[in-house]
C-alpha cells in the first residue's frame, strides 16, 4: 500500500526541471543537506523545574509522538546558504547545532507543515536518493495536515516518521 501511495505521489510531483537556481539548491541538499523529523515539545512535557532553562529538555516521555519535519543545508560557507535562501525566497540561517567550534551554519529552508511547498518546487531536481526521503516528508505533511491540530502522530504519521529513519540512515536509500 505504501508503495501505490507513494507512486502517485510521486507521478503528482515529477515536473520537468527547468530552473536553474532551484537544481542549485537541490544540489547543496544532495551533498550537504538533510530531510528529516524533529522531536517537539512544550514546557508542559518538561518535568523538573530546572530543565525550563535549558534549550533542549532531558527529559521526553517515552509516550509523547509529537514530530515535525524539518529540511536544512549545513556548511562552513556562509555564501552558498545565502543564495539558497535567496532562491527558495526564505530560510533561516543559524549556528549549526553540532557544531562546537562555531563555524558551521545551517540554513533552514523550512520546518513543520511549511515544508511542504519548498519540497514541492524541489522534487523534480532532487536525485532519487533524496526524493524518497521527500516522497516520505511530504506524504506525512500531507497526512497530518488532515487532522488540522497539533495532536501526536497518528499510526500511518507514525510509520512515515520510521520510514523516513530509515531512510536517512540507510547508505541506499530505497523504499520498501
């Protein structure tokens, strides 16, 4: 079922790539970006009273499924990241989280449902490596976008956030 869902949806987005500033930013993708879900939270997931002042809370409950897509391009120069931004017409620029040394920056183009347009225009450039992690994402928006609330994720929301996991944690990146 998975893969008939996925297959129109794939049909729905294959346009023919034509722009030159968006296979730009498809290639930093491709070599230095990422598609991926974010664990969320609000401070009322947070348990002890201290953690309010950190960034990230320690503490997640093993119950909460609260997700959001996320798609980012991290590097070193800042010049590529302002160009993409200036092409996808948006985009955050900030420190990179794993970064230590403070010389990386990571743009990022979107997050949550509003991921769904800038995959949309991307699609067509990306390799198939890529699309499927973007098939995955847009699929998941598109299912959560039903609920029309921000309610933890539903068993098919469930199953994309694990199939997009494996996704990114596979060195092919092929659906099943």
């Amino acid at each position: 079922a998975d893969k008939i869902v996925l297959s129109e949806l794939h049909n729905r987005l294959l346009k023919p790539a034509t722009d030159v500033g968006l296979s730009y930013v498809a290639g930093l993708i491709e070599a230095d970006g990422s598609i991926f879900f974010v664990h969320t939270q609000s401070k009322s997931h947070l348990v002890a009273e201290e953690d309010l002042s950190r960034k990230r809370p320690s503490v997640i409950p093993k119950n909460d499924e609260r997700r959001r897509p996320r798609m980012t391009i991290a590097m070193g120069a800042l010049e590529p990241l302002k160009k993409a931004q200036e092409i996808m017409g948006g985009g955050t620029i900030e420190r990179h989280q794993k970064d230590r040394d403070y010389t990386m920056k990571a743009l990022v183009i979107a997050s949550g449902n509003s991921v769904l347009v800038p995959l949309m225009r991307l699609y067509p450039y990306l390799s198939s490596y890529k699309r499927n992690q973007a098939l995955v994402t847009v699929a998941w928006v598109e299912e959560h976008m039903k609920h029309k609330q921000k309610s933890p994720c539903s068993p098919y929301e469930r199953h994309l956030v694990d199939l997009s996991r494996t996704l990114n944690s596979s060195p092919v990146s092929r659906l099943p």
